[in-house]
C-alpha cells in the first residue's frame, strides 16, 4: 500500500514544472499518469455524475486539458492527503457545471403546455414571479458598466473565468473583482 502512494507521489511530482524542467519527461509522465491513473478514475466519476448531453469522454478531456494548462502555468501545488487525481475531479465536476449552463433555455410563457396552466395556478403565478425577477436581473445587468457586464454575460453562457479573461484580455484577479462588484450592484438593486 505505501509503496503505491510512493509511486503515485513521484508521477505527480513529475507532472511539475517547477519540479521537473524536462518537458519531455513532463509529457510521459503525463501520459503514464492519464494511462494508470486519470482516465479511469476521473472517467469513472464523469460517468456518476455527468447528466448533460455532452459526451463523458468530452468532459474528461477538457478537464485533463485544463488540468495540464493550470499545472504548466504553475497554478497547481500539492496539497497533503489531496490525490491529483482529485485535483482533476474538481475540474471536471466545474466542466459539467458549464454544461449545464450551456444547455439552460428560457421558456417563453406563449409557449408553456395548456395543461400546465389549466393545472395548477399556484405553478403559474410563481413561474410569472420567477420571468419577473428575470427581468429585473436583466435590467439591473444593463446597468452595470460595460466591463462587469461583459464579465457576467460570460458566467451566464457557461465560460470559465480563464476563458472570460482571455476573451476580454484582462487577469483571472480582475475578472472575479468585476464579478463581485457586479453581484454586489445587483443586490443592491434588488433592494431599492
């Protein structure tokens, strides 16, 4: 058993730039990692708890993807008693999370089943509560300055804050503060 943790503690450490300069020897060990350890495991815990549409094979690649970016760039440290493996799990889990956003659609009122309505008014009133609030979440986005507006038009089509500060050429720092202020705007708001 210890000798498996010994070994597993020696591939992660070789996944690390700041541990190992020879990116050749990085890549291998990333490989040896994907093949022994990461695919299954993380692929299995796709498989549970994946419900989008998007393929669990898709999602695996796109959080090993991510996880090689952020441990290239030196944004992942070991922590004691964490695997790596559950480091990828994390990203996958955040992966899913963006598919589900990506997949979320507004029902016009015209549009929802006769039989719903006819049904319960009770279910009525509070989807006409739920598209009001709606409303008012849009208006109080519009409000907003360009830049925080940008960042949280982002959040809402799925994108990741790496992706949102690529896309407006700003640091991940300064995305979440916008995101923040934002958020605190909008509450403010709420409350007037």
């Amino acid at each position: 058993m210890e000798m498996r943790h010994k070994s597993n503690e020696v591939l992660v450490e070789r996944l690390l730039p700041h541990v190992n300069d020879d990116p050749d020897d990085r890549a291998i060990a990333w490989e040896e990692w994907y093949a022994s350890v990461g695919a299954p495991s993380v692929l299995a815990f796709v498989r549970i708890q994946n419900d989008t549409s998007v393929p669990d094979a898709d999602i695996l690649q796109e959080a090993v993807v991510t996880a090689y970016e952020e441990v290239e760039r030196g944004r992942y440290e070991p922590r004691l008693g964490i695997p790596f493996t559950a480091y990828v799990k994390g990203i996958a889990r955040n992966k899913i999370r963006e598919a589900r956003r990506r997949t979320w659609r507004f029902t016009p009122i015209e549009e929802t089943p006769a039989y719903l309505l006819e049904s319960d008014t009770s279910h009525l009133e509070r989807t006409v509560e739920r598209r009001e609030q709606l409303a008012r979440l849009y208006d109080g986005i519009l409000q907003l300055p360009v830049c925080r507006r940008q960042v949280l038009q982002g959040y809402l089509t799925g994108q990741s804050t790496l992706e949102i500060a690529e896309a407006l050429g700003m640091t991940e720092e300064t995305v979440r503060q916008h995101k923040s202020r934002a958020l605190r705007s909008l509450r403010k708001l709420q409350y007037q």
